[in-house]
C-alpha cells in the first residue's frame, strides 16, 4: 500500500482477541486487513447514519415552520386512518 498512514488503536482484550482469531483463522492475511474491512463497514453505516440525522433536521425545522402546535384527539385519529385502510383495502381488490 503506497498511500497509508500508521496509527496505533487501542481495544479491550475481547476486541483483540478476536481479530487475532479471524487472522489466525486464514480469514485475513493480517490485523490491518481485519481493521480495514471494519472501517469499510463503519464507513458505510457513519456515511447512512449522517443521511438520516440531515433528513430528521429538515423534517424537524419543516414541522416547526408548518405553523404553531395543535391538540389531537389520538383515538379519532386512529380512527380516521382505519377508515381511510379498509376503504383502500376495499379499493385494492
């Protein structure tokens, strides 16, 4: 690898041991290579859960300018949407 740079990582006794058993199991040629494949896969799930925080901020600054909060009848509602189901149920066949 002509392009990386050494760092040193700190890790529990658990953590170490299993990469020393996924090295020593043929599975990867070494440490790096098991350390490399878990940043590949955090690096997929920070760069989601990054989307999903942006997407929570615009649907939170969008329900805040939506206008001022309102009471609901929870139950009426739930009603509403049951309705609003079997009609769509009814609709689908």
């Amino acid at each position: 690898m002509a392009n990386v740079e050494k760092i040193s990582v700190s890790m529990t006794p658990q953590h170490a041991e299993i990469l020393r058993d996924a090295v020593k199991s043929g599975a990867y040629a070494s440490g790096s290579e098991v350390i490399r494949e878990a940043m590949r896969d955090w690096s997929a799930k920070w760069a989601q859960k990054r989307d999903d925080i942006s997407k929570l901020r615009e649907l939170w600054a969008e329900g805040k300018a939506s206008g001022p909060a309102t009471e609901v009848d929870f139950d009426q509602a739930l009603n509403e949407a049951r309705a609003e189901l079997t009609a769509f149920q009814k609709h689908d066949r």
